[in-house]
C-alpha cells in the first residue's frame, strides 16, 4: 500500500521520534516541536524561511556534535544560511523557475526520517562505496562490521547533515542565470556592457579544490590484516572534476562545507596524502563520515551516477529531493504572485520495487505552464530512467504515476520499468 507524504503526517512521525535522538539537546527539543508547529501553520513565505533557516541552524548544530566536538566554523556557516535566505529573494526574481531551497531542505529530511522510520528497507542503511571490504579475509570483514556498524549507529545525524547541506550551492549556480538576465537589460544602453558572469578561482583555491576531488574519489578500504587504508580511484576524480567545472550545486556545497567547517577541512586533509599509515578505527569512521555527507550532496546532482539498489544515503537523498513536491515555493510565470505547489505525494517501496504516485491538486489559479503535466512527468521519469540500473543489482522495478486532478478528465501520465525490459511510457489520450 502506498503512503502518503504529506506535511501533517511527516511533522507528526518526527515529533514521536524526537525523544528518542538522544543527540538532540534537551534545551533544542521543545523549541524544534513549536518551529515544526510554526513550518506548518505560517502562511507567508517570508515567514516560513525564516522558521526554517532556525530550525535549520538548531538540527544541524546537535547533528554535528554528535559526530564530532569540533564545532569551529559552524558560526561562519549560520551567517552563510542568513545570507542565503536574503539572497534567495534575489533568485525568485531573476529565474522564474527558481524555487525555494531553505525551506526545500528541512521538508527532504522529514521525508528521509519518515522513510527511516516507516521501511524497513531504510532502518539499516548499507554504506558500501564510502567503506568497502577490499580484503576479503576474517579479520578484513572484522573491520568493515566494526566501522559499518558505528555507521548504522549514527544514521539519523549522519542523515540530516546531508539532507540540510545539499542545496548549499544552489546560489553560485543560479547567479550566471542572473547575470545573462541583467546583460540583457544593459544591452538597452548601448554604452553599458556586461560580460558574461564566470568564475574563476586563483592558485590560492587550487589545493583545497584538489583535496575536494581526491576526497569524492576515495573509500576507506578494509584490508587483508584487519588496517584501514584510503584507497582512491582516477576515474572517480575525472568525474568530480567535471560536476565542479559545471558547478553543479551539489558539489558546490561539497566545496563550502569543506571551507566553512573545521571537522571537514581536517579530516579531508588525509585525501591529500599518497599513501596514508594504516588509520585507527576512530579516523576510519570519522572519515567515512565526511565521505559518506560529500558522495550523496555531490552525486544528487551529477548525471554520471547511476544506482542499482535503493538501500543508500545518497539513493536516499536523490529520492527524498525528487517527492518533495508538496511544498515548494515559487513565482507564477504568469502572475508573479507567489504560491504553494500543492501535489499529493505517495510512494511505496520495497527491496526491489518502488513506486511514486504524484497527483496535481490545485494548480488551476496559476495555469498553463505550472499545470504543464506532461512536462513534470517527463522531467520526474527521466531523472529515473538516467539515475537507476535495473540490468543488474537488486532493483528490478521502478513505476511513476502523475495524475492532474485539476482537469475535468483528470490525465494521468505512467512510467513502467522492469528489470529486462525498456520502460514504457503512457500520456493522456
């Protein structure tokens, strides 16, 4: 049976969780149950970033520190947040299709804790590709449990660090959308001129950009006597380096992370080394950590990644980004008034199987273009289609269902994908 995902019910699954997260503060707990309250019940947009920008800085502070005590930078990164929710003001008008991405991120990881909770396919999470078993001895898989499973103990901080981080660098990738925005106005004054928006980084940004790329290109190997080592992979890195040559905001919030915060900048600086002593369990973990928060942000956004199974966090992130439909903010196309996409969100998921049922619900007052059916489903059943794997691995079956209950005939799109088989689309007659 599919479940609904709807704000009520994702607020209500964390509130009956919250007293279990040891790890959020006791001083925290009752000012986050009136925010998620405030989230919900506020009206404006304004308003709402707002509550989300302080619920956003109170997860994350108790996220991190149960990982790490380091807390050196997280001031610089709340002032970042603050500027952001300024900033976006700047981004819904000069993009017409940008939506909001603050409120985006705390609304992703309720959806992730609702999964965690309500599948059992998500309460053990299987962090392979950051941590691997490369020995294949008694003592290699000793180390892999002992690492893989201190993971699995801290899922759910692990897991709101990557939810609350990954749209950081939306504002570094929209701003050239701005920019040919604004040189086209100027062009009116003949005598004015404006270039091209580009960004250019100096011999000073060189080393950390590397050790950002050496860092999406490694895993913590388990190996044959039971060490740790880092091992990396160059054609991991030739692939980073083409995500942040693009500046796709996945990666770029990789890279603000890394400058922002002290526990990443430290423990990134292993990358760096060639041939790295064996690592005490402790390092390994804390590294897995870092590794696991960059490799899901970064490989949401990068089209060269492609998954066989749905038992990640990074499959994890790429799902919850994709159904958080039901509140994003925009700009009519046609009004520029402001409204709330209001889109039903179902989804039931197996081992193997997953299916999404999205249904338009009241769109009628903003008309054509965000009414355009065909459109969101094509967008949703290609991202599918190019992200997953069903010739081999554990998924065997994808199926996206988008109905428009808006129109008098109410049109319904369906995507179909079994494993063996070339997908099969249907559009309204």
């Amino acid at each position: 049976m599919e479940q609904e995902l709807n704000r009520p019910s994702l607020i209500t699954c964390f509130k009956q969780g919250l007293p279990k997260m040891a790890f959020i503060t006791e001083i925290h707990r009752k000012t986050i149950l009136q925010k998620l309250d405030d989230l919900y019940s506020e009206k404006t947009r304004y308003q709402k970033a707002k509550i989300a920008g302080e619920l956003w800085k109170l997860i994350f502070s108790d996220s991190m520190a149960a990982i790490t005590p380091n807390k050196r930078g997280i001031p610089e990164l709340f002032a970042y947040i603050d500027e952001f929710l300024e900033y976006e003001d700047v981004l819904f008008a000069v993009d017409s299709h940008y939506r909001d991405h603050i409120i985006h991120s705390i609304w992703v990881m309720l959806v992730g804790f609702y999964l965690i909770q309500n599948f059992d396919l998500y309460k053990q999470i299987k962090f392979s590709g950051v941590i691997d078993d490369i020995g294949g001895t008694e003592q290699s898989e000793k180390c892999y449990n002992k690492v893989h499973g201190k993971l699995n103990q801290f899922q759910l901080p692990i897991w709101f660090l990557i939810a609350l981080t990954h749209d950081l660098g939306y504002p570094i990738q929209k701003t050239k959308a701005g920019n040919l925005r604004m040189a086209k106005m100027l062009k009116n004054y003949g005598f004015l001129g404006l270039q091209e928006f580009q960004y250019s980084f100096t011999v000073v940004n060189q080393p950390a950009i590397d050790i950002l790329l050496d860092s999406l290109a490694s895993a913590i190997g388990c190996c044959a006597k039971g060490e740790y080592r880092l091992v990396k992979s160059q054609g991991l890195r030739l692939d980073a380096a083409k995500t942040f040559e693009n500046t796709d905001h996945g990666i770029m919030s990789a890279y603000l992370l890394q400058n922002k915060i002290d526990w990443i900048t430290e423990g990134l600086a292993l990358s760096e080394v060639e041939f790295l002593p064996v690592m005490r369990p402790d390092v390994a973990f804390n590294h897995a950590v870092i590794l696991q928060i960059f490799d899901a942000i970064t490989s949401h956004t990068n089209v060269n990644r492609y998954y066989r199974n749905l038992n990640s966090m990074s499959v994890l992130l790429l799902l919850c980004d994709e159904m958080e439909e039901f509140s994003r903010y925009r700009q009519s196309t046609i009004t520029h008034e402001w409204f709330e996409a209001q889109i039903r969100t179902e989804v039931k998921i197996e081992k193997t199987k997953i299916r999404i049922t999205y249904t338009f619900q009241d769109l009628i007052r903003s008309a054509e273009l965000e009414t355009n059916l065909i459109g969101f489903f094509d967008g949703k059943a290609n991202i599918m289609k190019q992200r997953f794997e069903l010739s081999t691995g554990e998924l065997d079956e994808i199926i996206l269902i988008c109905k428009d209950s808006t129109k008098p005939n109410k049109p319904e799109c369906s995507f179909v994908w079994k494993s063996g088989a070339e997908p099969i689309r249907k559009y309204p007659n």
